[in-house]
C-alpha cells in the first residue's frame, strides 16, 4: 500500500523520491522542516489534552476564565513540545526561547478562538463536566489512520472533525501544513492529499462533508472540493509511484530550480558520478 504522504512527494518531484526511497539517500533536516514537525506535534498534543481540560469544568464560567485555562494549557504543551525536541532543535541550531516567541502568537489566537467556541456551546446547551465533553460536537480526533485495500492507499488524517450525527458517521478531515501557503487555494501536492483522505474516508463508510488543508503559520483553512478529475489524478500518482518504486529508471532532474535551491538532496541529486554510482547497485 502506498502512503498518502508520498503523492505530496511525487508531486513536488519524482526524482527526490526516487533518491530517498529507491536509493535510500538520508534526508538532513532542514531547520524548517524541523519547525514544523514541532508545531505539527503542539497541535496533536492540545487536541488530545483538550478532553480532560472540558472535563474539568463543573460549573459555569466567564469567557475570561475559559481563555486563561486554554491559554496555559497551550503554553505547557508548547513549552514541553520544544524541550523534547530540543536535540533535533540543536541539530539545526534553533534555540528553544526563540523558537517559543515565534510560535506563541498564533497559538495563543487558537486558544482564544478555541475558548469562544467553547463557552457559546455552553453557554447554549448548560451542560458541564463529562456531559459537557460527550456532547460536544464536533469532537476532533487527531492522527487518525484510515487504509483501503481496494484504493491501496493508507494514511493518517492529521485531524477529523467527527460530527455527532447518529444516522451516518459525518466527518471533515484536516491536513495540517506548516511553510508558504499560495495566494489562493492550496498547493497541488496538497490537494491530492487531501483528495486521497477523501476517497479513503468514504471506502470506510464516512460520510465527508468536505476537506480542508490547514497552512498553520497563516492560520487559514483552504477548502479541497472532490470531484472526477482529482480522484483520477489521485489514482493515477499512486500508479505512477508503484511504477517508480518497482522500476529502475531515475527520473529526470525537476524542471523548477527554485525546488531546487531549497532541496536537501540537491548536493547529491546533482553529482552525477555519485548517481551513477549508486545506480550500479540497483542493477
Ligand atoms: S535537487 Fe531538484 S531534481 Fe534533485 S531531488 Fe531535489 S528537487 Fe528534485
């Protein structure tokens, strides 16, 4: 089965894929993927303690107080997230308050907003404590994995919004990115991600409402709307990487240098005797 994540990568270039996964040539982390593997990680992490912070509360409370519980919840799991990352952190020498500065901003925004959503939906239903938490709605999961063996495609939705809807399973799921986001819309790569946990979703008898694509440092989700042609292209990418990863034709160099100037293979991709090389080995 192939991983979702790897149509984002064949999209963005053939040829890099080939060299990490046919190749096996080590990808050093780059200081912006390290950022973002962190933020990526506060985020799944607050979502998960959410459940016991809803539990918590008894009685009613102001919306003041409500921000000031999220907001320190945040900032603990933000806090630890950097600690346990701080070798990969020193790896590519980001300090840890530095890296903390930058990201409270925008995570204190989703407390905040997080918070709001929260007291109006107490504010409407009066319901407290664990019966606060069993009704809340939508709940979200994060890091859910959904496989199919017909699609032969697996992957992790890095969050579901999952609707209380007894009928029928109702779910949004959510790619969470961090980096540049386009003008409008979401990147290609991304689209087909998301197009992938579409399909999946509904091969396990969800009912998606829609999907979105989360770009976390502009705080923004970019709606993906299904449809023939993206489940085709879908389709087609996880053809094609089954092809590449049985092959042994190395993919022409990408014709986008500004992929390129930022690759951290570009040093080896480049090396022509270096490629040839390694080849000798596949055949
Ligand atoms: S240097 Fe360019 S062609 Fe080579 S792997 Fe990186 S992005 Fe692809």
């Amino acid at each position: 089965m192939i991983a979702v994540s790897l149509l984002s990568s064949y999209d963005y270039c053939p040829r890099k894929l080939f060299l990490e996964h046919v190749l096996k040539l080590a990808v050093v982390p780059r200081e912006a993927v390290v950022k973002g593997s962190v933020r990526h990680a506060v985020h799944e992490r607050a979502s998960k303690a959410e459940a016991e912070l809803v539990k918590s509360i008894k009685n009613e409370i102001n919306h003041v107080e409500l921000i000031e519980k999220y907001k320190k919840l945040h900032s603990d799991v933000l806090k630890d997230t950097i600690v346990r990352n701080k070798s990969k952190l020193a790896e590519v020498k980001v300090s840890l308050t530095e890296l903390f500065k930058e990201a409270w901003p925008r995570v204190l925004q989703e407390s905040q907003q997080k918070a709001l959503n929260l007291h109006e939906f107490m504010k409407k239903n009066k319901v407290f404590g664990e019966e606060l938490w069993k009704m809340l709605s939508p709940k979200i999961e994060s890091e859910y994995y959904v496989e199919s063996e017909d699609l032969m495609l697996k992957g992790v939705i890095d969050q579901l919004e999952v609707y209380d809807n007894k009928l029928v399973k109702e779910v949004v799921p959510y790619e969470l990115k961090t980096g540049s986001a386009p003008k409008t819309g979401v990147w290609p790569g991304h689209k087909l991600q998301a197009g992938a946990y579409i399909m999946l979703l509904e091969k396990n008898r969800f009912f998606v409402r829609e999907a979105f694509v989360k770009y976390l440092d502009i705080n923004e989700a970019r709606h993906v709307m299904m449809n023939p042609f993206l489940e085709k292209h879908v389709l087609q990418t996880r053809d094609s990487i089954i092809e590449l990863f049985q092959g042994k034709d190395l993919p022409l160099i990408c014709d986008n240098k500004k992929k390129c100037s930022s690759c951290s293979l570009k040093e080896q991709c480049w090396n022509e005797k270096f490629i040839k090389e390694k080849m000798v080995f596949l055949s």
